[in-house]
C-alpha cells in the first residue's frame, strides 16, 4: 500500500498539490516514485514561468523510463526545489516532503475541483 496524504488533491497522472501559505506546493506521489525506480534527473521550470493545467511542465528521468510532469493547476511558478538537481533522489525518499518540486501561485482556484480527492486517487493505485 503506498503512502497518500489526506491533506493533498491528485492528478490521475499522479502529481499531487497542497496548500503552503498563499502559495500550492506541487510534487509527485509515493505511487509514482515507485514505479519509476531510482531517479537520477528532474527538469523543473524556471521561477516566474507560467503552467497551465493539464499541459507538461517537466520531466523526471529514473533508470527505467523517462516521464513526463503534468501541471494540476494553472499558476505562476514563484519556487522551485533546487535541491532536486543535485538530489533528485529525493523524490523517491520523501516524495511528499523534502521531494516537493514547485511552489505555485494559483490563477483559477476553482481548478482544485478537477483534482482528484485521497480516496477517489487512492481507489486508481489499487
């Protein structure tokens, strides 16, 4: 059974968000870090930069595939976990803490309803 936080909403494509401050902090889940394997890269957008939710924002690249990041909400970038280049093990060692990726300040809030709820994102990993 893998680790989901009851405090976060999830894509299907399982990135999660969560609310710090004013800002959304983005990463991915317990779930996805697993099937990746090890990562070894993460490419991140710059700070400032625009996402746009559901289209591509960056990559995670783990010994057994490359994946692509999907954005769950659309938002200016105002942080990015530049730790992850030196580290991107974090993600696979605290996907949900020190593995965040961006901090995102929210154009639309009602795009929160789109995401999916802990149990409706924990009945997909099953």
């Amino acid at each position: 059974m893998f680790e989901i936080p009851d405090d976060r909403k999830y894509l299907e494509s399982h990135e999660w968000t969560t609310t710090e401050g004013d800002a959304v902090r983005i990463g991915i889940s317990d779930f996805a870090q697993d099937e990746l394997g090890d990562v070894v890269f993460v490419e991140l957008p710059a700070e400032g930069d625009e996402l746009a939710a559901g289209e591509e924002f960056g990559v995670v690249e783990s010994i057994k595939a490359v994946s692509d990041l999907y954005a769950p909400i659309s938002g200016t970038v105002t942080a990015v976990n530049e730790e992850l280049f030196d580290a991107p093990e974090l993600l696979n060692d605290d996907p949900y803490g020190d593995g965040w990726m961006l901090e995102v300040e929210p154009a639309d809030e009602s795009e929160f309803d789109d995401l999916l709820s802990p149990e409706e994102y924990r009945e997909q990993t099953e």
